[in-house]
C-alpha cells in the first residue's frame, strides 16, 4: 500500500499544473480515514522555499478520494517523500 500512496501522490502533484514545473523535495506525514480520505497532512521536512511547502501540502490536502483503502494494519502517519523535477 505504500507504493500505491507513493505513485498517486506522485502523479498527483505531477498533473497539478501550478506544481509541475517546480523542483522540490519534502517529506509530509499523511492521515487517511479507512475509506482512503485524507484527513490531515503535516510539514516534516522542508524543501526550504516555504512557497512551495504550501502549494504541496494544500495539493495534498485537497486530493480527491484514494481508490484503494488503506488496509487495516496500516500504521498512522503514513509518511512521504515527495520530490517535483523542473522538465526539461
């Protein structure tokens, strides 16, 4: 299940067009209720541009239902790196 959050959260921000054309590297912690929505994100680590921190971690916040739920024994905060690359 981590990969899964880890490749939608990824895709996520990939098709968030005030996103994508950024380079970051952060790390949030992630609540999901057990019908996979997203209940609370935190800031773990920075990505040192507190712009960019916002913009992430509000994408993240307003992300649509997961379409997998998270399995029972799933430990909470679930924590992610995420990392946006200019293109190009």
């Amino acid at each position: 299940y981590s990969q899964f959050l880890a490749f939608t959260f990824q895709r996520l921000l990939r098709e968030n067009p005030d996103l994508r054309s950024l380079a970051f590297s952060l790390q949030a912690d992630v609540w999901l209720s057990a019908v996979g929505e997203i209940t609370r994100v935190e800031l773990v680590k920075s990505s040192g541009n507190p712009q960019v921190d916002e913009q992430v971690i509000s994408a993240l916040r307003t992300a649509p239902h997961l379409s997998e739920r998270p399995p029972a024994s799933l430990t909470l905060p679930v924590r992610l790196s995420l990392q946006g690359r200019r293109p190009g």
